[in-house]
C-alpha cells in the first residue's frame, strides 16, 4: 500500500517556514505526524505560525534564527537535537526578491534610467545571499546530524532557474546557482544516505508578489499577471495547497531512490514554448 506513514515521527525543519508556501508545506508534513521545527528571524512571527501548527495537534517548534547567521543555525540545530535527538529533513524555503536588484525595464530603451546599468550591486548581493548562501549555510549545519543515519534535503527552486525571468536578473541567477547546488551537493552527499532534491515553483500568489501580479484596490491582473496566466496553460496560479504532495512525496521513502531532482510545480509553464 502506497502511504507517507514512514514521515510520521520524523524531524523536518523548514527555515523561511512562516511565509504562505512554507506554512503550507508545514501543514502537511504536520498532518502525517512528523514533527516540525520553523525558523525564522522574526520571534513574533515564528512563535505565531508554531502556535497555529500546534492548535491542528500537532508537534512543533519555533526556532529564532537567521539563515545568514552561522552561529544562530548552529545554536537552532542544537536546540532540535536537545529537544527531538534527530534531525531526518531539512527544507529550505527561504528566500526572496530586493526592489534593488529589479529593472523596471523588461527591455532597454532609449535611457539607462531603471535598466541593468542602474542596478544596486548591494541589491543584487543581498538578493544572492537570502536565496544562495541562505541554502547553502543551513545544509551545511542541518545535513551535518544526517551523516550517520541519512537524510533528506529539499531546496526551492523556481521557475526562473530555467528561463531567466524579465526585471528579476539577481533572483532568476540566485536561483539557477540552486538548482546547480542541489544537482551537485546529490553527487556528494549521496554515500551518506543524504538525498538532495528540490522543487521549482511555477507562480503562486505570495505577501512578496501579490501587489505585482494583482491590482490590490480590484483583485484584477496587472500586466505582468496577465502575461504569466497566458503563459500557463492550466491558466492559473497555484494554490499553496498544491506544493504539499510533491514535498511530501520527495521527503518520504516513496522516493529513497530519487535524488538531484528539480521537480517543477507549475502548471506548464515550463513546457509552453508561447506558440
């Protein structure tokens, strides 16, 4: 019979884990009895998203931490193991975009003005340390408890890893540098039973792009909204709800043989070519 019961008991952490997608994944996982540590660097919000956790019955808990912050993670990693003794999954789900490092330009024109040659480097800095060193640091400290008895890692990815996206150069390339991390670090961990994969989300209504995808006074598209639903052939967005078969299936040991997987979650975008 075909189930996720082996999640059950097992340790998850999920940094970025109080954002909408995070919480959903949480959700889930919590549902079929694992227990579920969210970090984050806001204690108010962290400790209101465990709380939330907790009232469906299930086991979670609130770790303070930023995912930049080496000593903070290992701190956390500390906490969970003095709490639960073993860590078996780490998801990370933090991450996100720096007005800074965003073209209000999808093409250059006639002036430099909001063009790649206006780029903030401290923007587009910021935007490679939340997504790339914010993977990189926690799989380092996380994946160190998994060594002896084996693991699981899931990254996010996204769609722009694939197809570099217009006005976003820092993101889309942050995260290309995941997708090629999550392939890499799948060859080296793959001996110590560690298994590395990730998800590529297609477009998802977020807190971050709400007010970009939709006129917040209507509701209605704006027209980059428009332009993504007409390049989605399911021609939607996703419902947060629709990430948590495939996290929970790359996490549990229906896929003990699936590692360096990139798997998209995005209605067809990725397979429409527009024509």
């Amino acid at each position: 019979m075909i189930s996720f019961a082996d999640l059950k008991g097992k340790v998850v952490i999920i940094t970025g884990g109080n954002g909408i997608l995070g919480t959903a994944i949480a959700e889930s996982l919590l549902d079929l009895g694992a227990r579920v540590a969210l970090l984050g660097r806001n204690a108010e919000k962290i400790e209101a998203s465990v709380a939330a956790l907790r009232s469906r019955g299930g086991t979670a808990l609130a770790l303070v931490a930023d995912v930049l912050d080496e000593a903070a993670l290992y701190a956390a990693r500390e906490c969970v193991l003095k709490e639960w003794g073993q860590i078996d999954a780490l998801i990370n789900a933090a991450g996100g975009n720096d007005a800074r490092a965003t073209t209000q330009q999808e093409k250059m024109g006639a002036g430099k003005e909001g063009s790649f040659f206006t780029l903030d480097p401290a923007g587009f800095r910021q935007v490679f340390d939340v997504n790339f060193q914010g993977t990189l640091l926690p799989s380092q400290v996380f994946a160190d408890a998994m060594l002896e008895n084996g693991g699981s890692i899931l990254n996010i990815s996204s769609m722009a890893a694939y197809k570099p996206m217009t006005k976003v150069p820092a993101y889309a390339a942050a995260k290309a540098g995941i997708s090629n991390l999550t392939q890499w670090m799948s060859v080296h961990l793959a001996e110590r039973a560690i298994r590395v994969n990730a998800i590529a989300p297609g477009f998802f209504l977020t807190e971050q792009n709400r007010s970009l995808l939709t006129n917040p006074e209507t509701g209605e598209l704006t027209a980059r909204g428009h332009k993504i639903i007409a390049h989605t052939p399911l021609a939607r967005f996703g419902e947060a709800e629709e990430l948590q078969g495939a996290v929970c299936y790359l996490l549990s040991d229906l896929a003990r043989f699936v590692t360096g997987v990139i798997l998209p979650i995005d209605g067809g975008f990725q397979a429409y070519s527009g024509v």
